[in-house]
C-alpha cells in the first residue's frame, strides 16, 4: 500500500505502521544537468534505500538513464556514463528529468516526449528537477497546474511556455502527476518530502542526519531570490541588462560593463533603463539587494547587521533606513508580523 497526496503540505508524521510496498524511481539526464539536482535527490534515496547504510537498493530502486542510453555532460563539464536508454515504465511510481542548461533548446527530443507522455498515461508521476520542467512542458503535459521554476529561468520559462502558471515562491509544488521543483538544494527536500510521503518522517530523518543537514524546509519556502518582473517591458536589451545584474549582485558591475555586455554605450544605458524602468542601473541593484534582505528577514534568524552586511550594507542603520524607504517599514517590524 502507498499512501498519495497531491496537498502541498507534508504528510502527518505518524503514517501507518504497514510495510511498505518499494518504490522505483527512474532519473533521465538532459544534457547539461546540473550535478546538484541529480546527486542530491539521488543521495536521498540511495541513504534512505536500507537500514544498515550499504546503498542498496531495498526500499527504493532507481535506474538512472538517457535518450540512447548517450553518456550526458553535466554544467559543470563532467560526463556521467553506463546510462540506461529509456526503459519499460511498468511498475514504475516516478520518473524525475533532471535538467541543467540546456533549457533554451527549444527542439525536445521526440523519443523522450513520448516516452513522458507514455509514463503520464500510466500515471508515472513526473518530477521535473531543475529545468527538467522545460521538457516536460514541451511535451505538453502541463496543462491547468502551476509551476516551480527556479528565479533564474522563469523569464525564459514565461518566454517558451506564455500559458503555463508558474511562480518562484515556492521551492517546489505537487500537482498530483506533476511535481515540479526549483532546483539545486530544494530537490534534496523534495525527495525527503517523498520519503514522509511513502515511509514517514522517520525514514526521512535517516537520510537528513547522514547529509548533515538540520531540518527538512517545507514546500511553501519561498526561493531566496531578486526576481525582477520584466513582463510589461518590451526592450531585449533591458532584459539582458537586469539579468547581467542579477547574476552579480553580490559584486555591482560597472555601468561600462553592463552597456558592453548589452551592446550600447554608457549612456545609452542609463537612457535605456530611464525610459522603461523609471531608475537606474545602480538603483535597480539596490533593489534586488533589499529583496533578498528581505527574504532573510522574513525566513532566516540572522541577526539584523548580519543580514545588512551579507546584503553589501555598511551597517544595519543604513539598511534598515533603505529598507523602510522601500517596503514602508523597518526590517525588525516586518520580521515580527
């Protein structure tokens, strides 16, 4: 007997004393894929496989494969071979796509659209890891259900797939036979979220104390980022410019460097982001970097000069005073409601 849920909220810890029926779960690599995606949802269930911590593959299995059985690259350059092509789904209770950069192919493998849509039909659920939603997007298996995409891809997400409801306040969200996650770290919760589902709590703390890890986050977190809304804009090279930004907000780069990466001059720039955001380049960083403040106020314990200064402020008092220009109230106050 398994125990299913389509709430996004975790089983209750005392689950039924029965022994449970094994999972198997197949991962299909994209090109690309990101490594942490992969491993740590992988590791989750290889630790909470047995008792004795030998990874094998007693409660869970897993097979993990590729289109042709082809070796796969991962982001970071290494290749992950001995895959197994797409197989037989009989029996099967998931099948996670773990994706990484490849996510602006806007061609999809026929054979792995099928073969999802083949898995939908048996009702497989899919895990979309990282931007393995992409795939199963052009497969056209999203249909009424929203998204979780990570911050960085949902412009490209909302560029390929204008129909799809999808959102970055959450680090994933069970639709029943889709369940879609950001990536990175939040797939190892995700698994552990599976593991509750299947095994209860229990089985899930084995493998959070083998990774070291203090406490299982809920899928309703909300993603510590600065996403920046860019639907009314019209202008590509906005688009490009705040992007830029965004993937350096722990270090301002220069005006000079921003014009360069967009393809204008300086002033161009600054005319560019007066016209369609209404403020500068500079003040656009400073507003994604009191986002993400705010989102360690809102969930995090860190003291406020802490926060200030992971933020890129001098102090707290310079923080706090940005703060409230900003959200109309001061960090301790919106931390306390």
């Amino acid at each position: 007997m398994r125990i299913h849920s389509s709430a996004f909220h975790y089983p209750p810890p005392d689950a039924p004393n029965i022994a449970p029926t094994p999972l198997r779960v197949g991962i299909v690599l994209l090109d690309q894929f990101t490594l942490t995606a992969f491993a740590g949802f992988l590791d989750v269930l290889r630790l909470a496989s047995d008792y004795g911590g030998q990874s094998q593959q007693i409660l869970i299995s897993w097979k993990v494969m590729s289109v042709d059985a082809e070796p796969r690259r991962s982001s970071a350059g290494t290749l992950q071979t001995e895959l197994s092509d797409l197989c037989d789904l009989t029996g099967y209770d998931y099948v996670a796509v773990c994706g990484g950069n490849s996510y602006t192919d806007t061609t999809p493998s026929k054979k792995l659209s099928s073969w999802l849509e083949h898995a939908y039909e048996l009702n497989v659920k899919l895990l979309g890891l990282c931007t393995g939603t992409f795939a199963i997007a052009q497969a056209g298996l999203i249909r009424h259900e929203t998204v979780c995409v990570h911050w960085n891809v949902i412009e490209e997400f909302q560029r390929q797939f204008p129909k799809i409801k999808c959102n970055v306040d959450n680090l994933f969200i069970d639709a029943g036979k889709v369940v879609t996650c950001a990536g990175s770290t939040a797939v190892i919760d995700l698994a552990l979220y599976l593991l509750i589902r299947h095994y209860g709590r229990e089985k899930a703390q084995q493998a959070l104390r083998h990774m070291m890890l203090h406490n299982i986050r809920p899928a309703r977190l909300p993603q510590a980022h600065f996403y920046i809304d860019l639907n009314p804009i019209s202008d590509l090279r906005v688009h490009k410019a705040v992007h830029f930004i965004e993937q350096r907000i722990d270090d301002f780069p220069s005006v000079s460097s921003i014009a360069a990466h967009v393809g204008v001059s300086p002033r161009q720039l600054e005319r560019i982001f007066k016209s369609s955001l209404n403020m500068t380049p500079a003040a656009l960083h400073r507003i994604m970097r009191l986002q993400y403040g705010k989102w360690l106020v809102t969930n995090t314990q860190e003291s406020i000069t802490t926060i200030a200064l992971s933020c890129g402020f001098a102090d707290s008092s310079h923080f706090s005073r940005e703060f409230k220009l900003l959200f109309g109230q001061t960090p301790r106050v919106c931390r306390n409601r």
